[in-house]
C-alpha cells in the first residue's frame, strides 16, 4: 500500500483526542505483523487508547525513530466543505482531519517500516527503525509521557529521532516549552453594602494577573533571548479570568488560568517560583485577618523546550537524508522536547505539510509534500543499511 492509500485509511479513523484511537492502532498493528514486525503497545490508563512503539531489526542496536501522534483536533464548529474523516484528492491536494497534522507522516512511516522489514528479512538492515505513534498529543503532550517514560526506564535509547510534524520537510531544531498554570483565588463572601467584612476574590486574582505581567517584564528585560522566534523571549500570557456571582456579593472564589511559553535556554523552575513568591505575597496580605483567604496556583502541565545543537549529529544525519542545508524553528509545541529531555534522545521535528494548513476547516497536505516524505524515507533506508 502506498502512502497516499495508507493516509486514506488513516484519515477514515475518527481520532480526535477525547475518541479512542485503538481502532487505527489495529490498522497499523496489523499492517506491522504482516511484515514481520511485533509492535509493542503502551495503553492508556482506562485501556481506551494506546500509543505503539516498534523496532524493525535488531532489538539490542539503536536505531533511528520515527515519532508521530495519531490523534486530531475536533472539527466543531468548523465549516468544512469536504468530508472530515475521508481523504479527498483534488487539484494535487490531499484534504481530511489529519492529513497535515500529523497522519501524512505517521502513513509515510509505516510504509517505510514495512520496507525496513523486507530489508531486514534480506540481512540488509545495519541499523534498526522504529516507530513510535502515540496519542493525546493534541491535549497537551499527554498521551506519549508513559511510553517514555517506561521505554527510557528500560535503557531504550535511539540513536536519533525525527519527529513528523509540518514543517514542510525542513529541519526544526526548536520549539517554545510551555507551563500551564491554574490560579485559585480564594476570599471571603459579603453582601457588598459591607465590604470590608469580606475579601474580594477577584481583586486577589487581578493582584496575581498584575504579577504575571510583571515577570512578563522581567523576562523581557532579561538576557534569554532567541531571534529565531517570532517572539524572541518567553512569553506570560493569561488565557481565562473567572470570578463572581452577582453585583451585590463579594466574591468569595476568582480562577485564572494563564501559561509560560517559553524558549529552551529559560529556567521555568525560576519561573514557577516567581509565581508561586507572587501568590505568596498577595495571600499574606489578606490571611491575617481571613485565614482561609489566599492564592494557591497549581501546575497543570509542563511540556519542555526542544533546543538541539545545529551542529548535532541528528541535524547531520537529516540534512543528509533530506538534502536540505539549512535548520528552522517552529512556534507550536510538540513532543519532540520529551523525546529529548525524558529519553536522552536527539531530535528533530522534519515532517510534509505547513502548520497553517492543520487545525482549521478542509484542512490538507500536498501530494508534493508526501512525496517529499517518501524520499526522505528511501534516503534514511538506505542511511540504514551502510
Ligand atoms: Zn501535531
């Protein structure tokens, strides 16, 4: 099956995160045994979703890995004008939830694994490939943390790792990590014709809101900054602000919830202190009179930085296999960051399609794009038998 006939099936699997994506697991399972290959499945907690992790060739030599994430953004509230789950080629364009972000390089992937499998049934392959699929990637980088987590406690180390997400095959060495934080703003209910007998929560939160762009401040002014972003520092931003009843209540409870995007050279343990000092401070000026009053701030995810030397060897390797001569950054998150703190592995993000063409209505890749992908495959098979 070509690649093109693989990211059809693919497509046709209704993998947006909150769906189970063990229906495409199958698929890709099957596909693997038929060729030899005996995948290695991770599940989930609730066993509803899985990622899948495989080696075709020696099992005790590193080999070269190839990431993807199978699951998609919904479509709600998307005006498509051409079916979601079901690949459609037109004017040299392959539409479909997925077929940019990212399940054109998970179907180029696992067409070269099967080809990687005949060359290994030939005595051929020197080193090894393997896939690594996971799931709720597009919920935070979720999904894939277990499998690294065990494969990494186990000594799996891959030599390299290029990670498939758009970036029109060209050679991203970075992308900003990000801090997601959650801000409780607890105060004191009053009628508000009595204010002084209560604490305001949503002035606890302003309070916090002012902090968080005071840090802004400080990042900015500081030296931690890369020109190869948009955006040339971390950035503070904050997301959502919710608090109150009614106009005559003083509100007992305001929520915030804001983030860090921040680019690798940044201390985000620094970062998280600075908020939690901020939060400190704002409590101990209200907790001597109302002692269950106070900011608490929560961490409610943390995916890490990717900032591989340009001169690293994976860089090497992938200009090698995709002629290209210069490297990139890209401005969305991925996993490549885990893949390279939590498993010590060196990586790049090289995938087909442009992230301007991923998460919106008829989203798509180009038939030139996928090709693009196979040739670097055949390059990398053939990197793999020398
Ligand atoms: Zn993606």
């Amino acid at each position: 099956m070509s690649s093109k006939e693989t990211l059809a099936r693919l497509i046709a699997f209704d993998t947006v995160s909150r769906n189970s994506n063990l229906s495409l697991m199958d698929f890709v399972s099957a596909r693997l045994r038929d060729a030899g290959v005996e995948p290695r499945m991770f599940p989930s907690e609730d066993g509803a979703k899985a990622n899948l992790f495989a080696t075709v060739g020696a099992a005790d030599v590193p080999g070269v890995m190839l990431s993807g994430h199978t699951d998609v953004v919904p479509i709600d509230g998307q005006e498509w004008t051409r079916p979601a789950f079901e690949m459609t080629e037109e004017g040299g364009k392959l539409y479909g939830r997925g077929s940019c972000d990212m399940k054109g390089f998970v179907a180029c992937a696992l067409t070269a694994a099967e080809r990687a499998a005949e060359l290994h049934c030939k005595g051929k392959l020197k080193t090894p490939l393997h896939l690594a699929f996971s799931y709720d990637e597009e919920v935070g980088c979720i999904g894939v943390q277990g499998m690294i987590k065990t494969l990494a406690g186990e000594g799996v180390r891959p030599l390299f790792c290029i990670v498939g997400e758009p970036s029109e095959m060209r050679i991203a060495t970075g992308h900003k990590g990000k801090v997601t934080f959650a801000a409780r703003c607890i105060g004191r209910e009053a009628h508000s014709a009595l204010v002084t007998s209560g604490v305001n929560a949503i002035y606890l939160a302003s309070e916090l809101v002012g902090e968080v762009r005071r840090i802004q401040e400080e990042i900015i002014r500081g030296s931690r900054h890369d020109g190869d972003y948009a955006v040339p520092y971390s950035t503070m931003h904050v997301g959502t602000f919710n608090g109150g009843v009614a106009l005559n209540i003083v509100p007992n409870f305001a929520e915030v919830v804001f983030e860090c995007r921040n680019i690798a050279e940044e201390d985000t343990d620094a970062v998280i202190a600075k908020v939690r000092d901020a939060a400190e401070r704002i409590s101990a000026g209200v907790r001597g009179e109302f002692p269950e009053a106070g900011v608490e701030i929560e961490v409610r995810g943390e995916v890490p930085a990717l900032g591989t030397a340009v001169d690293s060897d994976v860089v090497e390797f992938v200009k090698r296999v995709t002629g290209a001569n210069d490297t990139t950054k890209v401005s969305y998150g991925t996993e490549a960051g885990l893949f390279s703190r939590d498993m010590g592995v060196p990586t790049v993000i090289c995938g087909p399609g442009c992230m301007d063409q991923g998460h919106k209505p008829d989203e798509f890749v180009t038939v030139e794009q996928l090709n693009l992908c196979d040739a670097m495959m055949d390059s990398l098979l053939e990197q793999l038998q020398v």
